[in-house]
C-alpha cells in the first residue's frame, strides 16, 4: 500500500507551503476537519470509487468539508489529490502532517498503560520523565489495562518503556525455565 509513503509526501509539501504562509496551525486545524470528513462512509466510498470522475469526488468531498476549512492549502491539496489519483492518501493525511507539525515544535506524543488509573501527578512526572529521555515535551493519553497487573508501560514512538508486572514475571519464568541446574 503506498498511500503511508505518498500521504508522507503530501504532508511533507504541504507542511513547507504552511511553514512558509506561517498556517501551519490553520492547516493542521483544516486536517482534522478533513479526517473527520473522510471518516463518513458516503465520502470514504465516493474517494475509493475508481468509476468516479474526479470533479464528482472533489465535489464530494468539498461538499462535506468546505465549511470548516480555514485555508486555500488544503483545497488544494485534496484537488491535487484527486486530480492525480492519489485520493487513498487523504485518510492518512492529517496523521502524517501532525507528526511533522509535533517534530518542528519539539514535542512528542505518546500513551502510558497501568493497572490502575493513574493521577494527574503520576502522569506528570512520566511525562517529564519521558521528556527527559527524548528530549521533546512529551504528552501522553493514558490508558487502563487491568491484565497488567502492576507497574506501567510507555510508548513515544520507538522508545518503550515496560515495567509491568506481567513483564516481569515473565522474565523471571524464562529465567526459571533456562536456568541451568546442577547436581
């Protein structure tokens, strides 16, 4: 599937163009208006109709999103889209421009995963915590998963930080189990 590979291309244009309009947040606004659009079925099928004429599928699409669109950048950029058959792309779009746009103000998104729910002072202090490590301000969502056990588990792109206790034990059995035993 190229459409990863090309919405990147896209994001990566578009985002220089913004930089350069100084709309990089506008645009990014705009995106998240087009992704909420594209999630509505009637929209999805007409951008992967190959039988569509492409004035029918900026229509569509234009039709559904125009409104809250704040900027001529990303008009043109679904109508470029379209136009060159590249419509796939607009569902990973907004995804691809919002990393680039979290790289150039120095920051980082990510989730912790606990047992339990954690307070807003233990989320703070993995948030710095993970900053340090990155070096970008990170911000996390958490997320509660009971199985578990104990402790937590983060992820900020590459970086992965486990130390669960379901992890745990099952270090120590792989341990136990390759553990030599003389006698």
């Amino acid at each position: 599937m190229l459409a990863p590979v090309v919405s990147k291309r896209y994001a990566e244009a578009l985002f220089a163009a913004a930089q350069d309009a100084r709309l990089v947040t506008e645009v990014e606004s705009d995106l998240m208006a087009l992704a909420t659009g594209v999630r509505e079925p009637a929209i999805a099928a007409a951008l992967r109709n190959p039988t569509l004429d492409a004035k029918t599928q900026k229509a569509t699409v234009l039709g559904a999103v125009d409104a809250r669109l704040r900027t001529n950048l990303v008009r043109n950029v679904i109508a470029l889209a379209i136009d060159r058959r590249r419509a796939e792309m607009l569902f990973s779009l907004a995804d691809a421009y919002h990393r680039l746009a979290l790289e150039s103000r120095g920051e980082a998104e990510g989730v912790v995963e606990s047992a339990k729910a954690l307070s807003e002072a233990e989320m703070r202090d993995i948030e710095a915590t993970l900053s340090k490590a990155t070096g970008k301000r990170v911000r996390l969502q958490a997320h509660v998963r009971p199985e578990l056990l104990g402790g937590l588990r983060a992820t900020v792109g590459s970086l992965r930080y486990d130390s669960t206790a379901k992890t745990r034990l099952a270090e120590l059995r792989e341990k136990l189990l390759s553990a030599r035993i003389e006698g």
